[in-house]
C-alpha cells in the first residue's frame, strides 16, 4: 500500500507539474529576451556543456547590467543526454512551449543537424550552434535560421593543410575515430591538402570504434608503413587515449602527427607532464593566446569564478551571448527576422578581438590557432608552443563554395 | 594500401591482441561467474568497471601519483567497488533471488543507472588519466614491433587472475558451495549451509573483477563517463560466445575477441571492429550455446 | 474497453483544443507506447525474453529513412517498407534465438541486436552514422504538424485493435499457455517453437510500425534508437503499466514520457531518478500501476480472502 502511495502521489505531482508548466505561456510587454540552451550535461560531453554554460553565465552577467531594450536576457537549460532523440524533443519544447526567443547550444553535431531542421527551420527560432563543429550545420544544410559560432572541421583542416602543405610530408597515414567528425576531418584534410600540394600520398587509412579502449594494435600496423605525417581524426574522451597511446607506443618520436584540437587545454590538462611533446594540433581559441589586456583579464575573471581557465567551449558561449545581446540592441526590438537580418555581418567584441559573423552563410570568422604541444612546468601539462595565427578568412570556405553546396 | 605483412608484425600484433584480450577476459569472467553462480547478466557490471576505473584514478590522485600509488589503487580500487556491490547486495538485491529473472536483470539495470549517475555526482565530467609507475612507461622493441610494456604487464597479470579464479572455484570449499548452489540451492541449503552469504559473496568476488578490469585499464586510456556502455556489450558478447556461466569460456571468447580484432587492424584495419562480431554470429549460428559448455 | 476506445476518439479532437507541444508530446506518447505494448506481446503474453527489442524499432525507422532519402520511390513505399523489415529481422534473429531457452534466448538477442546497432553506428556512407539522418521529407498529407498527429492516432489505433484480436483469438490463448507452461503444451501436441516465432515476427512487426511512426513523428532516425540501453527502458515502461494488462505497458509509456519531459527540464540527473523509479518498481509493484488496479478490483468483488497471486508468474 506504501508504494501505492508513492505512485499516485507522484502521478499527482507529474499532472501538477504539467499543468504548471502548461501555465507558462506567452510574454508581459517590454520583456526580457529568452534564451533557451539545449546542451549535454551528462556523460563524457559533459565537460565541454558545462564549460560553455559558465561563459554563457558569465557574459549575460555582465550583458544585464546595462539591459537591453529596457530588459535583460534571461535563460533556462536542458540536457540533451548527448542524444539526438532527447534534444529534439526539449527544442521542441523550449520552441512551442517556453516561447523561447533563441536556441543555443548542443555539442553534438547530430543534435545540431536535428535541432536546425526540425526546429529552427521549420519554427523560425534562431538557432546558435556553440560547439558543433560539423561542417555541414553552416554549409550543405545551412539556412536563414541557423548560426555557428564555433570552428568547424572545414577551417580547423583548411589552416592546417596550409601550414603543412609548406612542410616536407609527403606520405601521410590517416587514422581516427570512426564516426562522422572523424571522416568530415580526413574527408576535409585531404580535399585541401591535395589541392594545395598534389603530390602527398595517402599510404592508408586506420579507423577505429568511437570509445574503442586499446589503440596499440592499430598503432603497431601504422608504424610498419613508416609514414611522414599521421593525420589523426578523432576528438573528446578518444583524444586523450590517442594521445596516450602516442606516448606508450613512441610513434611521436620518428612520425611527424597532426591532431586538431591536439593542443586543447582540456584534454591535456589530465595528461600532465605525461603528455607527448611536438604533437601539431589545431585550437579557436587558447586562454594562454593571444596575450592581450582583454583576454588576460576575461580569463582572470573566469578563473576566478570558476577556479579553472575558460576552454573553448566557454569562449564560444561568452562569444554567441555578445551576438544575442549586440543583435537584438542593432535590431531595436525583440522580433526574430529582424534580430536575423541585424546579426548578418554584424561585428561584436569579444576578448580576443572582434569577431564577424559572415552574413552569406551565418559563421563566425574566428582565427584558427596553428600549435605544437611541449611540456609547460607553469602549467604542469603541455601547452601549445610556436603558435601561428590563420585569419577566418583565410581558412573558411568562400561564401561561393558554401552556396554552391547549399543548392 | 601498403601493410607490411611480415610474420614478425604478425607477431607483433598478435601479442598486442592477447594483451587486449586479458582487460577483457577479467571483466568477462567476473561476469560470467555471477552468471554462473546467481544465474543473473549483470547489467551493472559496466558501471562497476567505470567506478574502478575511477576510483584508481582518485586513489592514484590522493597519493600525489607517487609509483606506490599505482599499486594502491590496483589494490584499492576493487575493494572500493567490492564495497558498493556488497552494500547493493544486502541491503537489496538478496530480497530478489526468490523472483524471476527478469526482474533480478531488471534490478541490476536500475542499479547500473543509478551509479552512472551517482559516479558523475563523486568524480564529475572531466577526462583523467593515471600515470604507471616508470617502469611500466615507454615500450620494448619485440620483434621489431615496439610494444608497450604497460600492454605485456597485462599479458601477465592476465593469466594470473585466470589461474587464481580456477583456484578459488575448483579448490576451495566457498567455490564449491557455490558451484552446487547455483545447480540446486534448496538442497545445498538443506545440509546446512548458509546459502544467501555464499551468494552475495560470489557476487561481490564477480563485481571486484569488474573493478579490477577498470582500475588495470585506466593507465592506457581516458578514464571517463561512458565508458560503463561501451564495455557490457563486448561482455555479455565474450561471456555468450564463451559459455554462459563457464570462466574458461569467458577466456576463450575474450582471446576470439581481442586477437580476431587485432589481426583485423592488419589485415583490412577499415572494418577490423566488425571481425569479433562476425565471429559471434558465426558460432552463435553453428553453436548456439557457446564454444565451451554452459554450466547450465 | 470503451472507455479506452472513446478516449481514442477524443484524442483526435487534440490539435483543435491542446497547444502544439501537447499534441507533440501526445504523438511521443503514442509512439512510444505502441512500443512498448508489441514488446509486452511478447514478455508478457508471449513470455519470451525479447532484451533488444529497440533494434526492430531502428529497423523499421532506418529502413523508411533509407527508401525516402537514398531511393526515388515514393515516400509511402518506405513508410510501409519499415514494418515489413523488421518484421524479417525479427525472423531471422528470432529463428536463431528459438532454439534456446530463456536467459539464452536474451542474451544472444542483445548480442544480435548489438550487430545491428553496430551496423547502423558504423557504415556512416548508408546511414551517416553518429549523426543520423535528419529532415525526411515526408508525403505532402503528412507535412502539417496536425494531419500527421492524425495519422499516427489512426495508425495506432489500428494497430492496437489488431493486437487485441490477436491476444483474444486461440493464438493469443495458446501463447499464454506456452508461457505458463511449455512442458505441457508441448506434451499436448502443440508446437511451441512455431508458435513463439509467430508471436515474434508479430511484435516486431508492431515495433517496425512504431518505428516508422517515429519517422512521421520527427523525420530523424539515430543509432540510439538501436541501443540496448532504450530497449530496456521500453521494459521499464510495460513494468510500471503492467505487464499482464492489455493497456499497461501505453500508460507505462506516458508517464515515463511525462516525468522525463517535466523532470528532464529540472535536473540533469533523470537517469538516477529512472534508475530509483525501476527499484522502487520491482520491490513494491511488480505487477505495475493496471495490474495492481485489477488486483485491487477482484479483491473488493470477492469482499473477502487473500487476492489472486499474480506477479511473478511473468515471463517466468
């Protein structure tokens, strides 16, 4: 009988709970704009949904200081479990029933592909994808409702192929996780590294299982091609393991590497001074880099927050609040298709500089950071090292080449 | 493609293969031994893997990651997770064993649920990593191949635990119980021996295993959430393949697994995943019951 | 049974009256439940141990998805591929599985099962993989948010009034008997094996339309859907509505729908909520919420003596 109790008195407080959020529909005049973040929370991913959740805190902190059109930003959260399944059904319900303004968020690039077709194109919500870094969200499946603002597997590739293209690799080897990130990596290092340098060859290609706990055995058969540069493809929780492996096997000591996001604060952090040394990797933004006042003082301020530097993620998230809060004061009211149309080539401040949002394909033109890691004792763990600086404009597609694949 | 298919990377990789095999093969046995004995697939056998893996990891941390620590945490780690699956056992699932199987399946779900969660309200999202002590880093040059060493310390610890487990079940009296237990309890209950313990003690001996298999696995990759979903499948796949209830069998199928695997990578590297998998379905097909014989 | 028939025929009325996150939520329900209930087909009526049962759902899913984007036949024939797909898969896992018995029978189901996940994860030039595919255009009658929430209400009417004819025939009888007894049944002359991989292609055939429906419903298929972890929380859903009533495992679906929709939006942690929620389940209502109910309802006909022992004689 006890546990009767339990499930009808949970019933009853589902249907209340239903009810009170039924209540919660429509907007008072002179609002405040609503922003609602559909991001991982839980799992692996984890990491980066909640990193970018402290920049996003932080920016709006400061963004409601001064207000904007006579009120502030305010935001609700939920998790999207990593799942495509869950975070379509809670845009949907941010979208139809919160009444959100904006959409931002979503590491998962699945989730941001689903997100943006189903509820962004099909509602009209703007949508900012904060950490998808698939291609495709600003590119082949791009339109009027969705913005990026994050790198993508495109620039990060275009930068590196450009920096390595000069280098004297001819017999490159690729590897890496066997999902859609790992192959829009090869698939887009290949196609500029081939255009920018016709005789590199392509000895092979190792993929692995996402999450796959020993890489050695696919290690021992790279090391038997003796290839000049191995072209890692691969990201997250899988980066460290490839990175360890790099270090217990040695490839790093006679094969040049290049792994994009290799010099990701984040993942060499659990590393230590463990970590392999001349690993090329490819980063938009590092809390060490560019030392300017603004970003020393962006990060001091984050670090003293949240007794850890600002990663990527977080970057990414203060950056979107700066073109939420610049785009709707340029629009001068709170209306969807004008707060569109005022973000198109819009230029905010961010702690590194200004940052163009692209009007042709809605992508923000960020720099991508070209590095080789090697042991910090400062930071006990390594660090990018001869840091080069690719322009966005260098590095994205031309607005051409995305329209083009948009048809 | 240009793989240089000489016997010696042959070799080579088929050493790193058993190496990989031997993480298997202990988080297998242990939950093939629970099937054995308690005739339940521990679905929570994955997150007691996770929980070793990070308990090693804070274990490691605490000591300052002094080469001691290493040790401590090998040690520490499967008491940690022998703790938590002797509380689960007491305190819930005992009350079960009269129950069908589903439901008891259906229990360690939940519980695998419940510490997945729990384990990121301990330790949290970030990646970790524990570093083996110096003389475990760096590789050895095998036949041309450079191995690590940390990969041939598993190739013995492998077998070590396989002999210790054939000793625990085959020669003593708690392995016996337990073995004529799971084939008719009333009866072993009849001559008087306190059933419900011997149960939860083969329980938690299955979990440790898990949580050893976590804290042996946490040098060589990123100990992370998720990483409790990834190894059950190979698990229960192994322990199908193998023999249900059968530990040797639970070696059998984590060598098919690994080596199949590892030769793959040489072979055709593309679709090296799919190789173990098509040995599963290969055997299931022609010996439904596994390549040993079930124990029951 | 009429009042389940005259709340069908109220939902239909739901564009009109609810907002639209309501009529999205409601077809989730929907889905979700007929899920659930081809799953109880088999658990609870069948007493077979189906453990990957969400594998045909991503059959029936994938195989739609993959006619409407990667063919030029038109996008009904996908629609009613799906079904029939998994209804094959069914077979030919079934048919291994068969030979088994019980715990045996789940296992090399999770294992199979697993394959298919790993295929659906994996040959990313067919299927995208990790990403999954999104925006399938659907027939211009089901484009509007409305008219598709139409279709599905039709569709799972349809098919749960064709389940109901199945358990209620002499098939659905001598299932139960097989459940309750295979020895005897075999002993009788009934051909039990035959039986039980009817009753399979059967359910996953139901799966494979609540696949499809999926696809109406988000025009996005994903490897999760193939994922062991949501075929045991479709097993969650027919416990907490009950596994020997017809409409359990549907109300099972809703309110996990429900709390997960509501709670999801609190706490990140719905997954230790679930995994409390099961516990909770399995020591205090294993017959769940419609069991209990009926349990409840013979005990006051009889005014009198101890009820009828009912929970767990399942899948037993």
């Amino acid at each position: 009988m006890k546990s009767q109790g339990f499930i009808s008195r949970g019933l009853v407080g589902v249907l209340a709970a239903a009810v009170v959020v039924a209540g919660i529909t429509g907007g008072a005049e002179a609002r405040n704009i609503k922003v609602g973040i559909v991001d991982t929370y839980s799992g692996p991913p984890a990491v980066f949904g909640n990193d970018a959740l402290n920049g996003f805190k932080m920016a709006v902190e400061e963004i409601n200081r001064q207000g904007i059109l006579g009120g502030k930003i305010e935001f609700v959260t939920r998790d999207d479990k990593f799942k495509v399944d869950i975070g379509l059904n809670m845009a949907k319900e941010l979208a139809l029933k919160e009444n959100v303004d904006v959409i931002v968020g979503v590491v998962n690039s699945g989730v941001a592909l689903a997100i943006s077709d189903a509820v962004a194109k099909k509602e009209k919500i703007p949508f900012f994808t904060w950490m998808g870094k698939s291609a495709n969200i600003t590119g082949k499946a791009g339109h009027r409702y969705v913005f990026s603002t994050t790198e993508n597997t495109a620039m990060a590739t275009k930068a590196a192929a450009t920096v390595l293209a000069r280098k004297p690799f001819l017999r490159i080897w690729v590897a890496g996780d066997d999902y859609e990130y790992g192959h829009a990596l090869d698939d887009s290092f290949t196609h500029y590294l081939k255009q920018l340098r016709p005789e590199v060859e392509f000895l092979g290609r190792t993929w692995w299982k996402l999450g796959e706990p020993d890489l050695v055995p696919y290690f021992t058969s790279i090391q038997a091609a003796k290839p000049d540069l191995v072209h890692f493809c691969t990201g997250g929780a899988s980066m460290a393991n490839v990175l360890k492996t790099i270090q217990a096997t040695g490839l790093h000591r006679n094969t040049a590497i290049y792994i994009h996001t290799a010099i990701d604060y984040a993942v060499l952090k659990p590393l230590g001074l463990n970590a392999p040394e001349g690993v090329m990797g490819t980063m938009d933004y590092l809390f060490y880099y560019p030392e300017m006042s603004s970003h020393q003082k962006f990060v001091k301020d984050f670090q003293a927050r949240y007794k850890t530097p600002p990663g990527f993620p977080a970057y990414h998230a203060f950056l979107t609040a700066q073109f939420i809060a610049e785009g709707f004061r340029k629009a001068g009211k709170i209306d969807r298709e004008a707060f569109i149309d005022a973000l198109e080539g819009l230029k905010v401040d961010s702690p590194v500089g200004k940052v163009e949002m692209r009007a042709c394909d809605h992508q923000a033109v960020l720099p991508i950071y070209f590095g080789t890691t090697r042991l910090s004792q400062e930071h006990q763990a390594a660090v990018a090292a001869d840091i080069l600086t690719l322009r966005g404009a260098e590095v994205m597609p031309t607005c051409e080449e995305v329209l083009g694949a948009r048809k | 493609m240009e793989s240089s298919f000489s016997l010696a990377a042959f070799l080579g990789q088929f050493l790193v293969g058993l190496s990989r095999a031997m993480i298997l093969f202990i988080v297998a046995s242990g939950l093939s031994f629970i099937l054995g004995v308690l005739r339940v697939p521990n679905v929570a056998h994955g997150s007691l893997y996770m929980i070793g893996a990070f308990a090693a990891h804070a274990i490691a941390t605490a000591l300052g990651n002094h080469p001691a620590g290493f040790w401590a945490a090998m040690v520490g780690a499967p008491l940690i997770v022998g703790g938590i699956s002797l509380a689960a056992e007491r305190l819930l699932f005992r009350h079960l064993y009269e129950r069908e199987h589903l439901m008891l399946l259906l229990f360690t779900f939940g519980l695998a649920l419940i510490l997945g969660d729990l384990t990121k309200m301990t330790w949290g999202a970030d990646y970790r990593s524990i570093v083996p002590p110096p003389f475990l880093q760096g590789s050895l040059d095998v036949l041309g191949t450079a191995l690590p060493r940390y990969n041939l310390f598993l190739l013995l610890v492998g077998p070590a635990v396989a002999v210790a487990l054939w000793l625990v079940s085959a020669k003593t009296r708690f392995g016996k119980i337990a073995r004529a237990a799971a084939v008719d309890r009333e009866m072993v209950g009849a001559i008087g021996i306190h059933v419900s313990w011997v149960f939860a003690w083969a329980f938690v001996l299955g979990c440790m295993l898990a949580g050893l298999g976590g804290a042996l696995v946490s040098p060589t990759i990123s100990v992370t959430l998720g990483m409790d979903h990834t190894i059950i499948i190979e698990a229960f796949l192994i322990v199908t393949i193998g023999g249900l209830g059968n530990i040797w069998g639970a070696l059998v199928g984590s060598l098919l697994f690994g080596v199949t695997q590892s030769l793959g990578v040489l072979v055709l590297p593309q679709f090296a995943i799919v190789f173990p998998y098509l040995a599963v379905v290969l055997i299931l097909t022609f010996k439904p019951t596994g390549l040993l014989r079930s124990v029951w | 049974m009429l009042w389940a028939l005259g709340l069908w025929l109220a939902l239909f009325f739901a564009p009109l009256a609810a907002g639209r996150f309501t009529v999205y939520l409601l077809g989730v329900i929907l889905v979700t439940g007929l899920l659930a209930m081809s799953l109880n087909l088999l658990v609870g009526h069948g007493g077979a141990y189906q453990f990957h049962h969400g594998a045909f759902y991503g059959v029936g899913a994938y195989t739609a998805a993959l006619l409407i984007t990667k063919t030029s036949l038109p996008a009904w024939v996908g629609l009613a591929a799906g079904p029939l797909a998994a209804a094959f898969a069914g077979l030919m896992i079934g048919s291994l599985c068969i030979r088994l018995n019980k715990l045996y029978f789940g296992m090399i189901q999770i294992s199979l099962g697993s394959l298919l996940w790993i295929l659906a994860l994996r040959w990313y030039d067919l299927t995208n993989g990790d990403d999954g595919i999104h925006g399938i255009p659907l027939p211009e009658a089901l484009s509007g948010s409305g008219s598709a929430f139409t279709f599905l209400l039709a569709v799972v009417g349809v098919c749960l009034l064709a389940m109901h004819r199945i358990l209620e025939s002499p098939f659905g009888t001598t299932l139960r008997a097989i459940r309750d007894n295979p020895q005897r049944c075999a002993a009788v002359g009934i051909h039990v094996r035959r039986h039980q991989l009817t009753a399979i292609v059967i359910a996953t055939f139901f799966a494979g339309v609540a696949g499809v429906l999926f696809v109406v419903l988000e025009g996005s298929v994903f490897p999760d859907m193939l994922f062991w972890v949501l075929s045991l929380e479709i097993f969650i859903m027919c416990l907490l509505g009950g596994w020997f009533t017809f409409l359990g495992p549907m109300l099972g679906a809703a309110i996990i729908v429900l709390l997960r929709t509501v709670v999801g939006g609190f706490t990140e942690y719905w997954t230790l909520i679930l995994g409390v929620v099961l516990i909770l389940l399995i020591f205090f209502l294993p017959e769940g919420i419609m069991g209990a109910g009926h349990r409840l309802r013979l005990y006051r006909r009889r005014a009198a003596g101890p009820p009828s022992r009912g929970g767990d004689r399942a899948a037993g």
